[in-house]
C-alpha cells in the first residue's frame, strides 16, 4: 500500500463507498464521475502506479483483473457489450497513478476515443 494513494485507501476501506466487488487481490468500485450509465473501476489492490510499472510477477494479477470485469460486466447485464480502458501515463490521460481498468458500459462507444 502506498499511504498517498487513493486509490489504495478505497482498497483498503479507508475511503469511498462499499465497493462493486472485493476480494484478497481485486477491488471494484463506481468511478466518481461515470462517462457511462455503468462506469465501475477495477483495481489490483497491490499498489503498481501504472502499466509500465507492472512485471512479469503480475502478470497471472492483470489477467484476473480482465477476468474480473468480464464477471462484472455480466453481473450488471451488458451483454451487448462494454468497453475495457487503461488509461497509461500523461498522453494516455491517467489522471490516477495506480493501475486501473475502466470498465464502461450501458451505452453505444464511439471509435476512435477522444
Ligand atoms: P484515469 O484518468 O484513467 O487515471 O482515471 C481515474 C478515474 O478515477 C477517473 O475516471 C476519476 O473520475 C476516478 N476517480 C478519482 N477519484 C475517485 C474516487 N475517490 N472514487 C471513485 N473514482 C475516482
């Protein structure tokens, strides 16, 4: 855990509402500004400040993170589909610096994002 971090106090139940979902390694939980009518965030709770950062030890983590939403995505009924986003450094418009996977859904996706 990095005691800065926001997104590792919501793992960890120091802030922010119940999450979506929660578990030894993952946590789900509703971005606070949707995009879409379902816009959940999906996170490691290991703290890895973004893609770059992640290593081969992390790899069988991110694949359960995938999963995860997929799972998720289900649960809330997007069976016509959904869109997963990972937002990676400045020009990829990570505003938050712990890995996270957007997962979007309940409306049509424009291509190509903005
Ligand atoms: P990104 O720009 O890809 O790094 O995404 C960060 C996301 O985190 C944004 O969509 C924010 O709306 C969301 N966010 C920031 N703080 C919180 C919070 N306390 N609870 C839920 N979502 C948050």
């Amino acid at each position: 855990m990095s005691s800065d971090c926001i997104f590792c106090k919501i793992a960890a139940g120091k802030i922010g509402g119940p999450p979506v979902y929660q578990d030894e390694a993952i946590t789900a939980f509703k971005d606070i500004n949707p995009q879409a009518p379902v816009h959940i965030l999906l996170i490691p709770n290991k703290h890895i400040s973004s893609m770059n950062e992640a290593t081969a030890e992390d790899e069988a983590l991110l694949g359960q993170l995938m999963r995860t939403a997929a799972q998720i995505a289900r649960n809330e009924g997007l069976g016509s589909g959904y869109r997963l986003v990972a937002n990676t450094g400045p020009d990829g418009g990570q505003s938050v610096f712990h890995i996270h996977l957007h997962l979007l859904g309940g409306r049509r996706m424009a291509w190509p994002p903005g």
